[in-house]
C-alpha cells in the first residue's frame, strides 16, 4: 500500500511540493482575492511553474457554476463516474466554483472538452483554465516588505509580547502536538474520535439505507447512538521512540544554521521552510537520531548546497532513515543533480560511502546506503525515484509476530513495530479464521498482514501497487517457507473485482488496508457485487477520510451499487502513533442478513 500508516504522523514528515520540493498545490486559487492579484504582479511568485519540474498547478482549471449544497465528496464522485482523475479538488463553499487540477495536459483538456456545457442538477457548468497559486514564501516577503517599508525590515516583536519558546519545544509542538499530555487522557481523547465516527456512521446508514432502521434503532440504544459497539483502545506498547521511519527534510536551520536536517518548524504555504534538528524529538529512535546527526555533518563538509524551494538551486533535499529491531538501519539521500558531471556524483558518492562505511560516520550503524537522484521530477510519487545502492545490505530485515520481513527503500511498513503487532493481533483475533479460509490482503504493503495470518488459513492472496513492495512481499513468503500465499501488483480498483470474482470459496474474509484517502470506488463495488464475500475489516488510518467507503459498504442496493450491504459490528481504535492526535481504527464489517434483524418499525432517533 502506500505510506498510509506513516502518513498519519504527517507533521513529522516535511511537507512537499509535487515535483519532490516543498510547495504544496493547495488548490485554493488566487483570482478570487484582490490582495492575491496585487501580489501576483511580481512573476517572482510563480516562479516555480517550470517545464521540468512537475506541479499539478499548471494542469489547473476553475469551474464554474456548481450546483449549490453539493459538498467535496459530491464534486470527488461528480468527476469518477465521468472518468475523471483529478490530482487535487478545491471546492470553494461560499462561491459557486471549484478548482481542480490534474496530473497532465492530456487529463486536464479532456476535463475541460467534456466537463464544459455539462448539466449537473439543473446547471450548465463553465471550465476554464485557472491561474496557478502564488508561491507562499514570495508573497511572504513581499508582504513583509510592504509592513517594513521598502529597503526596511518587517515590525519586530513588541517590548510587551511573551518571548518566543525555545526550538525544541516548538518543534515538539509541531510533530508531537500531544507531547505534554498525559497518555490516559491521549487515549481518552482517541477513543472519543472514534465514538464521533460511529456516531455519524449511524447517522449516514439512517440516510442511506431505510430498510436497516429496526436493527440501527436497537444497536443506537445500547451503544451511544453508534452502530456499532466500541472497544478499549488499545494503547501502544511504547509510548516514545516508536518511529522505525522518519522523512528529514535539508535545509537551512530555524537557528542559522545552514544544512541542518531535520523537522520543519513550519509549512511552506506559511512562508516558512526552516528546520530544527531532531535530537529532542520524543517519537525519534535513539538510531534515527544518531543518523540524522552524522550525516548533517557529513553534508556540511561537503560543497555542495541544500535545495531552495525558492529559486529551485542548491542540491540536498531529505534524508529517509528507517531503522528495525534488529538493529539494521537504512539511509537513503535525496540529491538533486542539477548539471553535476557524473564523475562528480561519483566522487560524492564514494565520499559518502567512506564516511559511512569506513570513516567518522561509521558509528552511526547504517547497514543500506541509498542514494537518490532527485531532480526534474515529473511524478508527484517519491515511489517512481529509482534508488541507488551505494554502500552495505540491499535492504533491512524486522520480525514482527514470529515472521521476518525484508523492507526496501520505498516499501511499505507500519511505522510503529510493536504497535503493528497489537494491530494485527486484533485483526488477526477478529478475522474469525480456520483452515478452509481465503484471505484477501488488499493494499497489502510487504505482506505484513496477510503473511502473519498464512499459517491459519488455506490461501492468502495479497493486492498492491508499488512493485518493490511486492517484491518484498514475495521474498518474505519465499524466506518464511509460505506456500499457500500469492500477490499481485497493480491499483486495487483494478485486480480486485477479477480476484474477487474467480474465488468460488464461500469462506473468504476481506482485510483491507488503504491509503488515507480511502479504497477507489469500483473497489467497494466489487465487495458489494460478491455477495460470497460475508467478512470484512477495514484498518483506517484516517477514518474520516474513509467515511465514504464505510457508507457505500453499508447503504441500500441501487442501479450503481449491487449487492446486500454490509453492517459494522465491531470497532475499535489501535494507538500507533504515541503524542500526536493520529491512530488506526478497526471496523469489521458483516454482510447483512435482514431475516435476522429485529422487526422494530421505530423510526431512528
């Protein structure tokens, strides 16, 4: 899968611009605002749109006359069922427009031919092209200079303000925002999160699904007006130092110091792109902190720059680390090249790999050196990078319930390894399996899952998209002995239904583990159409953003969705991520069975 499950923790990973360097395409456009315009008289402030770089903001468009009292998810879906794969959605509320941009020139023009004179609800929508948003640190300073005066600094801090906290407590406030709580009362919140959730689930299947409102009237009463009965959570077994992967970002240091690696102390929409190392960072591995520290000062004796997001210079742009418990640790650089001789990038490169193998660096404890040529990006995906081995092991090794795993460079692992045990454990318990079971691991990551389930059921079959993950899926079947398990590499949305549909087993069970965002729709419509399929758990690591797949899995049958729903049965919440506000949640879904509802004819409170 993707980095979902390290993605909830996004306040500990820089934030990037599509081309892999630090502006975000907010989609929020400027037109609209007459400060926006002013500003925009400055080209400096676009900057950024270059041909050689990737930026969704150049494949952007506005539309025009949306129906009002749609919502995000309305627009989202609007655009799917007409074939329509936007990298960005902007839905302006108070206004009736959107702006939305796409990956490429070929997507964004069949928008625009197709969406143009289109009836949404009785409107006749307008496209056109959209101007790109300003980049933030620009029109930071041009906005100081306005408040300085020209040739003047921006107003300092009053006499009377309370002086500014030091920067390891502000970074702390910003990756680890619940730092200063205590756990009790964190996992108290988490579990309130949860009830909020199910509480509006229940809401959205009184809506969605009138012919289940016997049974949610019943299961409301009893659980807190949920749908379902909730769970403890279940705190993580380490509370700090968890982290087996951290993204630092290089850059210069919110304390002067030039090529610093570390935590942005800000966002980059803010205007800021200053870092703080992460020597006092509570989730950081005492590895991961040691890494980050030899090579900031393996950086700064060489000549070469850090990266600017600003006039796009400068070479050294993050630094990956992912460590395991058994004391294996990878590093991996992003450098961009620019028009660097390749016998230059040679001699860095063997530079490098003294340092770390031979030299001061070597107490740092790398066993995998990756080196990462990062420039002229044209895929907003970090994954689509092809990685260099320069020193040590192609890859690092963890064991996690009794089975090992292989981990490279860009596959996917939950980032809290004893946490990921209690998450599987859980999944594994709730599963119901026997020897006749069929296991479907969608978003399967290196198989974590599916593999720690294989010595109890009778097939595993695992989905997902990154290659090198399923590379290491295999090898990690292969190296445990597994042969019962199989995995395919593609979008889920587009192996799934043809899987689903050749499995004549009528004991499958379903695990899904999706990005934030959610499973793709034609997905959740397979589930519904293979009405064999009876089980279902879904591990969301942003249950929000997966609210929609909770609701089309359980709303009524209809033209587009075939198939008996399914109810929510269980839930609970997992704490992956110790100080921060994030954590996994697990819902077991069951396919419904009206006959064995109660025949309550009470309306739904």
């Amino acid at each position: 899968m993707e980095e979902c499950s390290d993605s909830p923790a996004v306040e500990t990973i820089p934030p990037k611009k599509e081309d892999g360097g630090d502006i975000p395409t907010n989609t929020t456009d400027n037109v609209s605002n007459p400060e926006e315009t002013k500003v925009s008289s400055d080209s400096n402030i676009y900057s950024y749109i270059k041909d050689d770089l990737f930026t969704s903001e150049i494949y952007k468009v506005e539309i025009r006359n949306v129906p009002k009292f749609i919502g995000f998810n309305d627009l989202k879906k609007f655009l799917a069922r007409h074939g329509l794969n936007p990298h960005k959605v902007k839905l302006m509320n108070k206004q009736p427009f959107a702006f939305v941009t796409f990956k490429n020139e070929e997507e964004r023009d069949k928008a625009m031919k197709m969406l143009h004179g289109m009836q949404w609800k009785g409107n006749v929508l307008s496209v056109k092209l959209a101007k790109p948003k300003a980049d933030p640190i620009q029109r930071k300073r041009r906005q100081e200079e306005g408040e300085g005066g020209e040739g003047q600094p921006p107003s300092k801090r009053g006499e009377g303000d309370e002086p500014e906290e030091p920067l390891s407590v502000q970074i702390a406030n910003v990756v680890t925002p619940l730092w200063k709580v205590p756990y009790d009362e964190q996992l108290r919140r988490k579990e309130q999160d949860v009830v909020a959730v199910l509480q509006r689930l229940a809401k959205e299947i009184a809506s969605t699904n009138k012919a289940m409102l016997p049974w949610l009237f019943d299961i409301k009463g009893k659980h807190n007006r949920m749908c379902c009965p909730m769970e403890p959570i279940h705190p993580s077994p380490i509370q700090t130092e968890y982290r087996n992967k951290c993204e630092f970002l290089i850059s210069m240091g919110a304390d002067g110091e030039d090529k610093t690696v570390g935590f942005r102390l800000g966002k980059y929409k803010g205007g800021s792109c200053a870092v703080v190392g992460p020597a006092e960072a509570c989730h950081v591995s005492a590895e991961g902190k040691k890494v980050a520290h030899e090579f900031q000062k393996f950086i700064r004796s060489t000549p070469y720059a850090v990266y600017s997001p600003e006039t796009y210079e400068g070479h050294w742009k993050q630094l990956t680390v992912r460590t395991s418990m058994t004391k294996q640790t990878m590093a991996v650089a992003f450098f961009n090249p620019q028009k660097i001789e390749e016998s230059e990038l040679d001699a860095l490169k063997n530079s490098m790999k003294k340092y770390f193998m031979e030299g001061e660096g070597k107490d740092s404890g790398i066993t995998s050196l990756y080196f990462v040529r990062d420039g002229q990006r044209k895929s907003p995906n970090i994954e689509d990078l092809p990685c260099e081995l320069i020193a040590g092991d192609a890859c690092i090794h963890e064991e996690l319930l009794g089975v090992k795993f292989r981990i490279s460079p860009h596959s996917f692992f939950q980032i809290n390894t004893a946490g990921a045990e209690v998450l599987y454990s859980t999944v594994g318990e709730w599963a119901q399996l026997n020897e006749d079971s069929t296991v479907l691991d969608v978003c399967c990551g290196t198989g974590t899952i599916g593999l720690s389930l294989a010595k109890r059921v009778k097939k595993v079959i695992g989905i997902e998209s990154c290659q090198e993950a399923v590379k290491d899926a295999e090898a990690n079947a292969k190296f445990n002995g597994f042969t019962n398990v199989e995995f395919h590499c593609g979008k889920a949305e587009d192996l799934f239904p043809n899987i689903l549909n050749s499995l004549a087993s009528p004991n499958i069970t379903a695990i899904v583990d999706p990005p934030r965002a959610g499973l793709h729709s034609k997905v959740i419509l397979a589930i519904r159409r293979a009405e064999h399929l009876k089980r279902l758990i879904y591990v969301a690591c942003n249950a929000k953003a997966a609210m929609n797949n909770f609701i089309d899995l359980c709303r009524a049958p209809s033209n587009r969705v075939h198939g008996a729903p399914f109810q929510p049965v269980r839930a609970m919440a997992v704490d992956m991520f110790p100080q921060t506000s994030y954590f996994e949640m697990i819902l077991l879904f069951e396919r419904v069975n009206y006959s064995s509802q109660p025949s309550n004819n009470q309306p739904c409170s």
